[in-house]
C-alpha cells in the first residue's frame, strides 16, 4: 500500500489500465535535432509482461521497474498520452529488458535486433498491439536477410583472399627482405650524414632525445639542426 502522499504525485488519473501477465512494450525516447524528446520512438522497442498494478496506476514490469501513466501540462491544460513513462530512471541511466530490442538504426535506418535490450534515460511503456507484432517480425525477417547477405559477401571476400595468398606470399617473399635491407640503408644514412651534421648530436649521443646514436634506427627526425 502507498502513502496519500507518493499517490498525490500522480496528478492525473490513468488513461490506461493493464492486467497482471499482460504483454506491452517498451519504447524508447525520441531523438530530435534539438535533443531529447519525451515521446515514444516506436521504431526502437522491446516486449515485457506486466508483473504488478498498484492502487495509484502504475505498473512494475517483469524486470522490476515502474512506471506511470504520461502526461503534459501546459498553459493550464492536461494532456493525457496514451502511454505510460518510467516512474524513475536509475541511477546507471539505464532500464535493460529481459529480451529481444527491435530497432531502425542509423541515417540508413538499417533494422537490428539486440539480443539484451536497454535503453537510455526516459523510455516508454505503451499497450501491445498486432502493429508492433508485425513490426518486430518485420525487423526480425530483414535482419536475418541483412545477415545472411553480410555473410554471403564476407564468404565470397574470405575466398578471393584465400585464392589470393599463394601469390602474395610468394611476393611478399621476394619483396620484404629488400624493403628490410632498404629501411636499414636509410636508417644508416640518416646516422652517418644528417645525425652527424646535427648540432644535437654530442659525441654520438642526442641531445634533444636522450639517444645513443650508434644504436638509433630511426631514418628522419623533427629536431634535426644545423
């Protein structure tokens, strides 16, 4: 039982009513060019069951949160949303739902399907509809299909390589001990005329770098000075 006073925080009466078991959904929270919004992206959700109702409206679903019937008052006048929102944000910022989350991501809108759903800051628990069965099936189907082709196309370039390899490593063979033998000509040039040129080499040591050049590989330098 809840106290008048956690009761009196719920200033309107619920618009919606919900059962012990029932399946809902659970929205995310919009993104807008500005920020945040406070409604319900209905293209990123996930399914829960209501696990208890209270005297005072809300509802507790199966992972232990609670939540509220929304609401917006303005310029003295209520509106009532045909959803519910969390009653509070943890302190992780984070509500994580025991099962799948179906959403459009990206510029692209590309479907994905999350095996742990979580969602950030405010998110929404709305009435589950056959709307919302189609979509996930529809978010499901594409995925798999957006899966199997990312599968399909790694395949065909796993193969390419694979064909490929004799003849890159039969070059690589050749062509590594000389680019070796190249880099440590340059090194050696480097060290014979510019180091020892260098107003910071002090007795084949650097100055600037704190390096004894008769053991130093490196075939540039940014401090080198006359």
């Amino acid at each position: 039982m809840k106290s008048e006073r956690e009761i009196k925080k719920l200033k309107v009466e619920p618009k919606l009513t919900f059962e012990v078991g029932e399946k809902v959904v659970i929205c995310s929270r919009t993104f807008g060019v500005y920020g945040d919004c406070d409604y319900p992206d209905r293209d990123r959700f996930a399914f829960t069951t209501i696990k208890e109702v209270r005297e005072d409206g809300t509802v507790i679903v199966e992972e232990g949160y609670r939540y509220r019937q929304s609401y917006k008052t303005e310029y003295g006048y209520t509106d009532v949303h045909d959803y519910f929102r969390i009653f509070r944000v943890g302190s992780s910022g984070y509500t994580n739902i025991n099962g799948p989350e179906y959403c459009y991501t990206g510029w692209s809108k590309a479907p994905e399907v999350r095996e742990n759903a979580c969602f950030i800051g405010v998110n929404f628990l709305l009435k589950n509809t056959p709307e919302f069965e189609k979509k996930a099936l529809q978010i499901q189907q594409e995925y798999d299909e957006r899966k199997a082709e990312q599968k399909r196309l790694q395949e065909i370039k796993d193969a390419q390589l694979a064909k490929e390899k004799p003849i890159r490593d039969a070059y690589d063979s050749i062509v590594k001990p000389l680019e070796e033998e190249f880099n440590k000509k340059l090194a050696e040039a480097w060290k014979t005329i510019m180091c020892k040129n260098c107003k910071h080499n002090c007795g084949s040591h650097c100055t600037q770098w704190d390096t004894d050049l008769n053991t130093s590989s490196v075939s540039t330098c940014s401090a080198w000075e006359m």
